[in-house]
C-alpha cells in the first residue's frame, strides 16, 4: 500500500509558532509525515513560491438562520460552505438558533436537516440561547454540551433573542457547571431602543442613522455588564465582534484582572466605518451590521487589540442578505426605516485575504500571528484542537496552498456566496488562497471549486480548554 496519496512539496510551511521548507505526506485525510524531503514517487501537489498554511476557520459565521418570517438568509449550507471555500477556509462554526419558546434540541435537528449533504467543507454548531426557560437550562443546554455542541451565544439586544440580566447569570452559571464556552453579543437592549425611538421621531431613518442609534456606550456598557456578570458566575466568556476602543478598554481591564476574557473582532472592524452606511437609495443598507462600522479611529484600535493579544480570533460575522429584493436589505422601498434592515454582512471568502493583505503584507501582524488569527485560535478556543488549526502529524489534512503575491481587487462577480452585493467592492489585496484540502481532498483547485458538497463533515466539538475557570483542574471537566 502506498504510503501516502498525496505530497505537498516545496512550500513554506507556516504554522502558529513556525515557519520551515518542509513536505507535508498525507494519507487517508490526515497529515502524517512532514520531513525534508518524502518519498519521491508520490502523487504530488506543487506548492514552489506558495505559503502551505492550516486551512482558515471561521468560528462566527451565520449561515441558513432563521431570521424572521419574512425574511430570507442570501446563504445555504452549500453556497456558505463554497464561498468560505473558495476564500481559503476549511471549517466553519455556524450557528443553530433556538426560536422564543421553540425547543433547542429541535433547533439543532433542524440546523442538521439544512446542513446535511451541503457543506463542501466541515462544520460545528454554536448553539443561540434565546429562552432559558428552565427545561432548557436544566436538561436540554447539559445534555446538548455533552453532546458537542460546547459553546453558546447569548445576545444582550434584540427583540427576539435578548436575554435579561438575570437570565444571563442564569445561563453564565448553567456554561460554569457544564464547560461550555460562551459567547456574547454586548450591546444593551434598552438603550439601543431609546435612540431608536428618538431618532423615529425626529424622522433621521435612513440607514446612517442606525449607527446613531447603538454608538459606542451602548458596546462599552454592555461589555462591562458581561464581563461583570461573567466574573461573578466565576464563568470564562468570549465577547464578540467587538469594534470600538471604549469595549477593547473593558476587554483589557478585565484581561488584566486575571479573568478569563476573550475577544473576537471581524474585517467589518478593520475596513468600514459608518460614513459607508450614508449610500443614497438605501444603499447604505449594505453595511447595516450590529455593532456598526465605526471610525478611523476604532480601527485603529481593533488592529492594536489584534497587535496586544486583546483579540485571539478574526472572524467574519458573514452573515448575507440580498441587497434588492424584498426579502433583503432594500426591503420594499427607497426609504425603509434602518429599524426593518436585515443586520449582517457578507464576508466569509474576503476575511482571509483581508488580513492577511492588510496585516501580514503591511507588516501589522506576522505570519505567525495571522495563523493563529484565523485558525489556530479558533480550533484551540472551539475544542476542535489538535485535530484542527494546525499542520502537525496526526492532524487532518485541512490546508490552503497560499499564492502570497497575488493581487486582487474584490468585487462581487468573483465572489461565490449568494449575496448580490460585496461591502467589500472595489478593495485590493494582495495575497489569495488557491488551492484548499478538506481532510486531503481538494476543494478548490487554482481558484476553482472542485470538491462536492457533502464532503464537508459535522464536527462534535470537545470541551474548550479555555472554558475552564481559574483554579478547576483538567479532570473536573473531563478533559
Ligand atoms: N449582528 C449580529 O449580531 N449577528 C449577525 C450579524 C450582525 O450584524
Ligand atoms: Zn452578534
Ligand atoms: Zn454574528
């Protein structure tokens, strides 16, 4: 029997912690051998002037979510999956949302019937908590953790998924006992609803003014409420999105304190700001997304909260609507009030090549760091580690073949999700994966997509090394 199908060779093996010339020997979807030079008779894969790196995980991405009755998500499990392909990533965690008064457990089933035979690359599940009504809490949330669904997001705003203070503790406490990792939205409900209501009256309704109505208090306030509540459940939580100086502040402050406070920003954060939601026609609607797009400064800011390690994951919030269509963002009219707009963008396929083009190739961040960045840290946060986010022997053959100085310009006729618009339009990089190996298979092959849909594999997620309190030994939680 051959010793290997496949042998990557003559790249440069970038890891989190490394980068070395070396070969890389896969057999049976898993990386076992890395060595100068491997047996030369071996079906072979070129990878002469290319960065050979862990394929990316996108830990935040919102693929097929409910998201009311009338309105449609731009982005199926298999349009998802092919875009995050084809922008370098081999694993995504989207989430299965629990509706008001729906049962969790169904919600899983129901995310696992729209995954199921889809997905091009692999995929976990986050569980959304939004009715911890005591059966869920007591039964459903325990039982669903054991069974690898090991972190959760809560959402501190919106109609119909906010939790209130006592809720959150409830369910911070419930993430304690069981080992789960939560995530949390910071953004508080009431004062999102204040400004909406007073900008409502004084007829500011255009998509700008939905910046206007959480601006950066509303992010701070709740993101020290989490971190609050999080310190007295005793409970490690990852705060989301972040996008301003003011939560990175808090993020840092309780980092510093010895608490278990982790951060995730998203390109949105990076690259937009809320001048682009000021579009005529409603075009600004493309950028609606919460927390929104702030300023240079914050900008500024979220690269120094990659730069200090205030940040461990870059993720993309992909999270598609269609632009001109009903069920989109335009909605029915010229002038919909932001308050109907569908909140979320696209990003999945642009947020590698993005940080990558504008850290590693502006020398903001290195290499290292920007593997860590989109996958490393996200496999080791997730519980999808050592088997994910790395090239290590033993470890699935997940990896993109990296063209470091290809250019591109971003526009939508290239991207391959179902969104009919880019926020990203017009942005040039430099730097783009090109070939991508899902557990040794090819995907995509010199920008095209060649891998089927199903070959993507659920993945039932261990218990977060990083959910653990301060103090609670591995075993306590059966790791
Ligand atoms: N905000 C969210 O909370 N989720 C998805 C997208 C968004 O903008
Ligand atoms: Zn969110
Ligand atoms: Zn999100």
């Amino acid at each position: 029997m051959a010793e290997f199908d496949l042998v990557i060779r003559n790249g440069t093996v970038v890891t989190a912690s490394d980068t070395t010339k070396c070969e890389v020997g896969i057999k049976d979807g898993r990386i076992v051998a890395l060595a100068e030079r491997l047996d030369p008779g071996a079906p072979t894969l070129d990878a002469g002037g290319r960065l050979v790196m862990p394929g990316g995980i996108d830990s935040h991405v919102h693929i097929d979510q409910y998201s009311g009755d009338d309105t449609v998500m731009a982005d199926d499990f298999r349009s998802g999956t092919v875009s995050a392909a084809c922008g370098g990533n081999t694993t995504v965690i989207p989430f299965a949302l629990q509706v008001k008064g729906g049962s969790l457990r169904a919600a899983v089933q129901d995310y696992h019937a729209k995954a199921e035979g889809k997905c091009l690359i692999d995929y976990g599940f986050h569980l959304i908590v939004s009715d911890p009504s005591e059966s869920v809490l007591g039964q459903e949330l325990p039982a669903l953790v054991q069974d690898g669904y090991t972190s959760f997001k809560v959402f501190m705003t919106y109609d119909d998924l906010k939790l209130n203070d006592r809720e959150l503790l409830e369910t911070f406490d419930v993430a304690r006992n069981e080992g789960a990792l939560v995530m949390v939205h910071a953004e508080g409900y009431d004062a999102i609803k204040f400004l909406t209501e007073r900008l409502e009256r004084a007829g500011r309704t255009d998509p700008y003014h939905h910046a206007e109505s959480r601006p950066i208090p509303v992010e701070r306030e709740a993101t020290h409420r989490a971190i609050s509540f999080a310190e007295i459940v005793d409970v490690p939580i990852m705060i989301v999105h972040v996008s301003s100086a003011d939560a990175i502040e808090q993020i840092r402050w309780a980092q510093s304190r010895g608490l278990k406070v982790y951060g995730e920003t998203c390109t949105q954060y990076l690259t937009l700001t809320a001048d682009d939601l000021k579009g005529l026609n409603m075009e600004g609607a493309k950028y609606v997304c919460s927390p929104p797009p702030r300023d240079l400064e914050s900008q500024k800011a979220c690269w120094n909260g990659l730069q200090t390690g205030v940040f461990q994951v870059f993720s993309s919030d992909h999270c598609p609507f269609r632009f001109d269509t009903p069920a989109g963002k335009k909605r029915h009219g010229e002038r919909t009030a932001f308050k109907w707009v569908p909140n979320g963008i696209p990003g999945v396929e642009v947020r590698m090549p993005i940080l990558f083009s504008e850290g590693v190739g502006k020398g903001r961040i290195t290499l290292q760091e920007f593997v860590a960045m989109t996958s490393t840290n996200h496999a080791r946060l997730y519980g999808l580690a050592p088997r994910k986010g790395s090239i290590a022997v033993g470890a699935d053959a997940d990896i993109v073949i990296w063209d470091p100085e290809k250019k591109v310009t971003i526009t939508q006729d290239i991207m391959h999700h179902g969104a009919d618009y880019t926020p990203y339009e017009g942005f040039e990089v430099i730097g783009w994966p090109e070939t991508v190996l899902v557990r040794g298979t090819k995907v995509v092959h010199k920008g095209e997509v060649v891998g089927t849909p199903g070959h993507g594999r659920f993945l039932k997620r261990d218990l977060s090394p990083f959910a653990r309190p301060r103090g609670v030994r591995p075993t306590e939680y059966g790791a």
